[in-house]
C-alpha cells in the first residue's frame, strides 16, 4: 500500500484521492480562466452554422420547386 500523509483535517486517506482531486482543482484554476475568456472572442463557429443552416434550407428548397415543377 503507498503510504499517504494525513490530510490537513488529520483523517487518514489511504487512496490518496483526496491529494489528486485537490492537485487536480489547483492545476485547473489557471484554465478555467481561459476558457472564460474564449467565448467572448469566438463568434466566427457559429455564424459558419448559421451559413450553413440558411444553404441547407435553400438546398431542400430548390430540390422541393424541382420535384413539384
């Protein structure tokens, strides 16, 4: 078994879980602000699905007045 110091509380952790997920939580703060901050400067993804959104209705569209006419 490793073996794991006690924890700031004094209980005994014998996975070691509670040292990873707290490494864990302190290695993403740095990224958490990043991806705050990605949002606000990405519009171009979702103007390009409202492109594609506008050609696939104009697709069906011009397939439909072609089956009908």
């Amino acid at each position: 078994m490793a073996n794991n110091p006690q924890g700031p509380e004094g209980n005994y952790d014998p996975a070691g879980s509670t040292q990873m997920f707290r490494a864990f939580v302190d290695d993403d703060g740095g990224r958490q602000q990043q991806r705050a901050a990605a949002p606000s400067s990405s519009g171009g993804p979702r103007i390009g699905v409202i492109v594609g959104v506008i050609v696939a209705i104009a697709v069906v569209a011009g397939v439909a007045w072609l089956a009908l006419s």
